[in-house]
C-alpha cells in the first residue's frame, strides 16, 4: 500500500507478538547513510519496545543496498539469528542503475530467505527524491524502519508457531 495512504509507523490496530525470545540481525547499508541509520534506529526502537533484548539485535553495515543480500545471507548462516531485516536506501536517478539495483535486492533477499528457511525483511526505501526518502525515514509517513521490525517480530513469531 502505498505510504500516502498509510502511517508506516501506525500499529495501533496490529497485534505485535511478544520478541524477548528473538534473536534479530540488522543489515545496514552505509550508502545514504543519513536515511538507512535513521531506518536503524526505528528498527531499533520498535523491537525493544516490542520486548527484544538490546542484547539480541545484530547489527551489521554494508557499503550500499546492493550489499544487503550477501549481508543477510551472512546473518542467516548463525544459526541463533531468528530473523534479518534488510535496510537500504535507493533513490531514483539519471540511468537505470536504479532498477537493476532494486531488482536484484528484492530478488536477492527472497532467495536468501527461502534458502535459509528464515524471515529475510525488505526494508529498503526506493524513493524518486532525498525529501520522499525523509518523509519515509522518520517524517511525516512515519519510519520504514518500524514496519521492517514489526514485520520482523510477526514473521519470526509465525515460523516459531508452526
């Protein structure tokens, strides 16, 4: 859904399961630092206040989105690690070096997490500005950050059900 329509860091009608069992990595891209570091500390946020351990959140940079794939995979090898969320940034440019990134993250975080039988979290913003991306980022569309840990603490939680 789109964020014009929806506050992503609106939960007020979500059941959010209990996380202090859960171990959850962080894959960070250091491109665009100033959005995906404030998309952290939402992620951060959220799964402590959800019940995560601070103990238990594994934080891990890598220079750009492209990189978050091999992160995750990376994350996913320890056998500890319940769940990864992948944060990034990709903003639309000139060429279409755009959509060959955010292709090949999309796909590279399902096959991750289908081959590891793990949770593997898309939370990489693919804005066409900076100002859409702060708005996305903490602003007035709330943080992509909150929904990737919600999403996160859900998603493990259903895998530990069944």
């Amino acid at each position: 859904m789109s964020t014009v329509l929806k506050n992503l860091s609106d939960f007020n009608n979500t059941v959010i399961p209990n996380g202090a069992d859960m171990v959850i990595g962080i894959v960070v891209s250091e491109w665009n630092i100033e959005i995906t570091g404030a998309l952290r500390d939402g992620a951060i946020n959220t799964l402590v206040k959800n019940g995560v351990s601070e103990n238990n959140i594994i934080i891990k940079y890598v220079p750009g989105s492209f990189e978050l794939t091999f992160g995750a995979q990376l994350l996913c090898e320890d056998k500890s690690i319940d769940g990864i969320i992948c944060l990034g940034c990709v903003m639309q440019g000139e060429t279409r070096h755009f959509d060959f990134i955010c292709n090949a993250v999309a796909d590279g975080i399902t096959t991750v997490s289908l081959k590891y039988n793990k949770p593997v979290i898309f939370g990489v913003l693919t804005p066409h500005t900076l100002q859409q991306a702060q708005e996305r980022a903490g602003g007035k569309h709330g943080n992509k950050g909150d929904e990737a840990a919600v999403t996160a603490i859900k998603m493990v939680a259903l895998q530990k059900s069944l």
